[in-house]
C-alpha cells in the first residue's frame, strides 16, 4: 500500500474516533443550528425583528417622558397624529413635500397623516397584543395544564371537561362581550383591555398541550427515579417534566402568534380595539376600505403589513417545530 493510500485510511481512523468521542451536541444547540439552516424561518426570524425594532423606536417615548416634553419621532418620520392638510389622501411618492421633511413613500391619508409613519406605530399595538396575550396563556394554560397532566385520574377527567365546555364557546364572539363589559379606554389600559379579553378565552389549546405532554412524560424512568429520591411533586414538575416539554410549547406559542394578531386587527377594524387616534392596523384596514377605489393605498398597506406579520410568525413557528422535533436530528 502507499505512502497516500496510508495516510488516507490514517485520516479516516483518525476522523472516526474523533466523531466517537466527541461529545453528544445537546438538543436546544442542534435545534438552532438547523433553524439557521432554515432559510424561510431565518428570513421570517429577521422580518419580524426589524418590525419590532421599528415599532420600539418609533420614538422616543420614554426620554421624553423622563423629560416631560411630547415624544418626539426617531425612527418614523412623522408622529402617527401629525396632520399635513396640504396634502390629504396624497399618493404613494419618493418626492420630498418640501425642504427638510421626508417623502410620503405610503402616502397620507384624509388627514395628511403619513401611513408609513402610522403603519410603524400601529405595529407596537398588535406586536404588543400578540406578546402579553402569548404570556396570558402560557401563564393561565401551563398552570392548568400541568396539575391536570400530572393529576390524571378523575381530576384530569373533570378539568378536561371543563376545557370542553370553554371551547363550546364562541370565541370571537365571547372576546367581543368582553371587550365591551371593559368599556373602550385610551393608551396602555385599552391595550390592557385586548389582552385580557383575548388571552382570557385563548389559554385552552396551551392547557391541552401542556396536559398531553405531561401525561407522555410522567410515566418515563427520570420521573421515577425523581419520585424514589424523595422530589416533591412541585420539584418535578418544574425541574423534569416543565423543561422536556418547552419545545412543544415554545412552538405553540410562536404558531399561535398570528391568531393573536388577527384577533386584534379584527377588534379594531370593528371599533372595539385602540380607540383613535392611535392607530393600530385593524384600525387603519377599516378606514382604508371605505376609500379603496379611489385611494386604495389607504387599505393596501397595512393589509399587505399585517399579512407579512402573520406570515413570518407561521414560517417562523414552522421552523421552529421542525428544528425542536428530536426526530429531525441530523435530518437537517
């Protein structure tokens, strides 16, 4: 055999071994390295931080607040109530309005109001409905959820009955009684309002898949070997059978995401969400359409805004479920 052929076999022997005793790569670290390999869910993952990012620092809310003076804008270029009656219901341009100010690149609407400008603050209403409604339901559907899972037995059988029940309910319909008992109010209470109305009939899909988890895991040897050792009940479920079942539930959580955002988008375009003239885009779809077929802009923008949202955050759950199944491992 020769020199090459030798020193081929060596590096293969060589690389065998080193494969052998490398150390097993855990499940949250191979999950983001197929994530990242996921281009849709990277591209998704990008697009909804940048939305994000944009309706933060649409302004400079907080200084101003320290301050005490009006907010002044950072990375929108109007204040989503600043009205230029000069130029109402202008068309989408690249052209300046005059020295110094920037271009209504979505136009404006009835009021001079920039749409783009409007669009960026309206995602801090539906980015924010969509975040606390999320922690609403994991708090209300994990708790229950768990003692159900873990309970089993008749307790289960009676919870899980009254899951039923809830999801007899019309939900639309049940969020909307509810946002009119609350009554309609401004700023941080309305949205206070939109996230209890939704994240209080929302929480039972979260609490059926906590509790079908929890019934897989409670029977496997870990769980055992816990219960031989003396762990208390609240131990294990927060330290053995809480952990394994996040994949599952981070996933749900992101799927769920759009359904959230539709939901307010709906309570608004109806009138029961952010009451002008804070604008949030049910609000801006439901003037937008009343003018569709002479200013379609008006509707176009935050319809094709919203649905790029909603969009992302199913590509992004979708990669998340594919990067987080431990059957995909090395798969990807």
């Amino acid at each position: 055999m020769s020199s090459e052929a030798v020193a081929i076999v060596e590096g293969r022997k060589r690389a065998a071994e080193w494969e052998f005793t490398r150390p097993p790569e855990s499940l949250w670290r191979d999950a983001w390295r197929r994530l990242l390999r996921n281009r849709a869910a990277l591209a998704s993952c990008i697009f909804i931080i940048i939305v994000f990012v944009a309706a933060v620092f649409a302004d400079d809310g907080f200084i101003s607040w320290a301050l005490n003076r009006p907010p002044q804008p950072l990375l929108a270029p109007y204040g989503y109530k600043e009205v230029d009656f000069e130029n109402t219901r202008a068309s989408p341009s690249l052209q300046r309005v005059d020295e110094g100010r920037f271009p209504h690149i979505m136009g404006t609407d009835k009021y001079g109001r920039d749409v783009f400008s409007r669009i960026i603050y309206g995602g801090r209403v539906s980015l924010a409905v969509g975040i606390f409604c999320s922690l609403v339901i994991m708090t209300f559907g994990l708790v229950y959820g768990s003692i159900s899972g873990y309970a089993g037995g008749r307790v289960d059988t009676i919870m899980m009955r009254i899951v039923d029940i809830l999801y007899g309910l019309p939900t639309l319909l049940f969020i909307i009684l509810i946002m009119v008992i609350l009554g309609s109010t401004t700023g941080l209470p309305a949205i206070r309002n939109l996230v209890l109305g939704i994240g209080l009939v929302s929480w039972m899909g979260m609490a059926r898949l906590v509790r079908g988890s929890f019934l897989s895991l409670r029977e496997k040897e870990f769980v055992e070997a816990a219960r031989m050792v003396g762990a208390r009940d609240v131990t294990i479920i927060a330290r053995h059978l809480l952990p394994n079942s996040l994949g599952p539930i981070i996933v749900a959580v992101t799927l769920n995401m759009p359904t959230l955002i539709m939901f307010e988008a709906t309570l608004s375009f109806i009138g029961l969400g952010v009451p002008p003239p804070f604008p949030s885009w049910g609000q801006m779809i439901n003037e937008g359409w009343r003018a569709m077929r002479t200013d379609a802009h008006l509707i176009f923008f935050p319809a094709i805004t919203l649905s790029l949202v909603m969009l992302a955050f199913n590509f992004l759950g979708d990669g998340l479920r594919d990067a987080l199944d431990p059957q995909m491992r090395g798969m990807m």
